[in-house]
C-alpha cells in the first residue's frame, strides 16, 4: 500500500496509524482517494508535498461516530494524534503545525477556516471524495450502517417536511453533500468539485424520477 503514495518510506511510517477504526467509507482505498485528489491540485496550484501527504495520511486517524455529538471534534483529535506521531518521528516544529492545522481544518463539522495552502488542499481533496459517484456510494454505505432508510417514503424530497439525514439517506443529499459542491478552496479543487456535482445531482434527480 505504501508504495502507491510519494515519500513511500514515509507513507509506511504513517499508515500504522491511520485508522483507530475504519470502515468501507473510511479505509486505506478513502485515504488512497483523497492522495490523489491532493495531488492533481498540488499539480496546479503548488504546495508542500510530504505536508500535505502526512496531512491525507493521518486526517481521519481518530474515528468519532458521524452521529455522536463529538463529531466536530474528530479532526482537532486527528491533529493532535498526528502531532504526536510526526513528534516522534523527529519532525520540526513548523512542519508539524502546518499538518496538524491542515488536518483540524479538512472536517465539514469543525469549521475551521483552512489557513494555508496545504489545508485548502486537504479540506478540497477530502470533500471531492464526498460528491459524484463515490460520493454516493459512501453515502449509501454510511447510511446503511446506520439502519437509516433510503428516502421518506411519502415525501422523498422533503417538500413538506424537515430533513432527516440520520433517517433517510436521500436527505443527506440537501443537508450536506449539495452544499459542499460549491464551497471549495482552490481553482482546480472546483473545476474538479464542478464535474462531480454534475453527476451527483444526476444520481439525486434520476432516483426521484424512479421513484415517482
């Protein structure tokens, strides 16, 4: 697995201490992912690359269930189990800022303003794993691990109702997954975030037309 990555002496360090659980939304193939999203927009738009790999590497190392209400935390937690470890592997102080800040700052639900170029990269290239196809499938997956239904059964768009993403997954569409379409950091993270929109919003309005 760490040969997939830059840095792969690196990357064999980190991956020990990715995951303190994962599951089939968040595993080494989601970590996979979210690198080479990162990296299509490092392409572009420059960065720190070993920053920006501990970053993708070690952002979801501390796992707070999506419906606890410690969720927000998940990220600061992640950062400061990041610290630690980059510490021990003799790191500067700098370096271990920017990874950790890059870190606390990628979460949707903490709403920390990312600072530095390497942090608006992470925060793009973990959200364009949210969105299009994968995205939906992660969605689905999580949704299921939750015993949460598909769609309300009489009102699957919610037109006449309060979303309920922790009951139906199709609401989880409106409440987030829309929203994070439009809200990306970078130039190229967008244009990216555009393409995917498109097929996401595709996957929504072609299950309600099934549906009826």
């Amino acid at each position: 697995m760490h040969h997939e990555f830059p840095h792969p002496d690196l990357a064999r360090e980190l991956l020990p201490h990715a995951f303190d659980h994962r599951d089939g939304a968040h595993d080494q193939a989601h970590l996979l992912r979210v690198w080479r999203n990162a990296e299509l927009i490092l392409a572009v738009e420059g960065g720190d690359t070993e920053i920006l790999l501990a970053a993708c590497l070690l952002h979801d190392s501390v796992w707070v269930d999506k419906q606890s209400p410690e969720r927000s935390r998940a990220s600061r937690l992640a950062a400061l189990k990041a610290e630690n470890v980059l510490s021990d592997l003799g790191w500067a102080t700098d370096q271990i800022q920017r990874t950790s800040h890059a870190i606390e700052a990628h979460s949707f639900s903490a709403q920390v303003s990312p600072g530095s170029l390497e942090a608006r990269i992470l925060q793009d290239a973990d959200r364009l794993d949210a969105i299009g196809f994968i995205g939906v499938a992660r969605c689905m997956y999580i949704a299921g691990m939750h015993n949460a239904s598909l769609y309300h059964i009489s009102d699957p768009a919610a037109s006449n109702r309060d979303h309920d993403d922790g009951t139906y997954a199709l609401d989880h569409f409106r409440t987030k997954l829309f929203k994070l379409c439009d809200n990306f950091c970078t130039p190229t993270g967008q244009k990216m975030a555009d393409e995917r929109s498109a097929k996401l919003r595709n996957f929504y309005n072609g299950l309600l037309a099934e549906i009826g």
